[in-house]
C-alpha cells in the first residue's frame, strides 16, 4: 500500500453522517491538503464540532445560485469530498487555520435536520473504479498523463520536491489524477466534474482534454497551474 493511500484511510467506525463545509470557489480531492482559514461563526462551530468527534468534514461545492441564498441552505453539488482535520491554529480574533486532508469521494445522500448552526448530511462513500476491460490501457493512460501534465509544470521551485514525488514515484493512477487535477486551474465547475468520476480511465480521459488546453493556454502566456502549495482558502 502506498503512502497516499496510507493517509487516506476512512476510520472503520465511520457512520455516513457527516458536517458540510460548503464554499462556491473550492473544491476538494482526496490525496491533496487544503489550508482553510475559518472566520463565520458557523463554520467556526462546525471546526469545533468537529475537534470535539472525529475530526472529519465534506467539502461541498455550492450549485449556481447560491448568492441568493448563502445564509440559508442553497443548493449543492451531490459530490463532495471527505477531509480530515490535520493541524489547526486558533487566532486572538477567534478565527482558525486550518490543514484538511482529503480523504475519499462522497456523495451526499441526504441532508439531514439542523441540530446546530452548520450543515450535515448522510454520504456515502465512492471508491475509484478500475474497470477490468479496460486494464491494458492502464500503463499506457498513466504515461500519456505524466508527459501532459509534464508540459504545462510552472517554475516553482518551493513546490519542486513535492512536484517530483508525485511524478517520480509509483502514484496510482486515479491519485494522479486527484492530485493534477486539484492543481490544475480550471472553472470550479469542471473540477467538480473530475471528482464526479469515479471511474478513473474517464477521469484520466477527461484530465487529459483539460492538460491539453492548459498547454495551449500556457504557449499563449496563459498561466494553466493554480498555486502550490495552495495558500489559505477564506470561507
């Protein structure tokens, strides 16, 4: 077992209830780690809630629309994925950082009744899929990714290491494709098509088509990389 799937692991006594963190201009993947820097007094009490249990929380991406709504319960994009609070720091304004690790894909079943000031659901838990027939392609998918993804890296060279362990190690294909694709920078809304897909060929096909217009974005002095490490995302 690798060790982006070492730190993945979902606890065994996982219940399928879930708090919801929703935000309109993130989204999540499991195998990368997010700063969250939370200041409404709501998620503030999710956090705590949180520290208090298990310590996990579903990044959810709000549907269109949303701003008409944020103070209430707008609607939300039916993939979320599961992170787990890693390390937080508590600020004298009462606000906190944050470092969230992803866990795993969930897609959210049910919202359940407030019993506080945040979101909660009932999620299920979706496991990438390597479909058999298709395993042959499966090298080559994982090659034809590397050298997309290899044409459009930045010069940034605090994320060199990290940078190199990702592409020079044996990484499962669909953590390649997790990691890209949280680095990538496209619209929210095709990134929440990617964590949609749990059948990583046509997550992998459907990346591939991103890189490709991303390098050509990058031969017109389009930037096509998000920054990484990634800084502080602000609820």
């Amino acid at each position: 077992m690798s060790s982006f799937e070492d730190l993945s692991l979902v606890p065994q006594d996982f219940s399928g209830k879930v708090r919801v963190f929703p935000l309109p201009n993130l989204v999540l993947f499991p195998h990368v780690m997010q700063p969250l820097h939370i200041f409404e007094p709501r998620y503030r009490e999710l956090l705590e809630d949180a520290l208090a249990g298990d310590r996990l929380i579903a990044m959810a991406l709000l549907a269109p629309g949303w701003q008409k709504t944020y103070e209430d319960r707008p609607l939300l994009y039916p993939m979320a994925c599961l992170g787990r609070i890693t390390t937080h720091h508590r600020l004298e304004s009462g606000a906190y950082n944050v470092l969230l690790l992803g866990l795993r894909r969930v897609r959210l079943v049910e919202e359940l009744s407030p019993r506080a000031g945040f979101r909660e659901a009932r999620v299920e838990v979706c496991e990438d899929c390597y479909p058999p027939e298709e395993a042959a392609d499966l090298a080559a998918l994982q090659r034809q990714l590397r050298q997309a993804f290899m044409k459009i890296l930045p010069m940034l060279p605090e994320a060199q290491e990290q940078l190199d362990q990702i592409l020079g190690s044996d990484v499962p294909l669909g953590v390649l494709t997790d990691v890209i694709s949280y680095m990538l920078d496209i619209d929210v809304a095709d990134k929440e098509a990617l964590l949609a897909e749990c059948n990583v060929h046509r997550r992998t096909e459907l990346l591939l088509e991103h890189l490709s217009r991303a390098a050509a974005d990058r031969e017109a002095g389009v930037s096509g990389l998000a920054h990484f490490p990634p800084e502080f995302s602000a609820n």
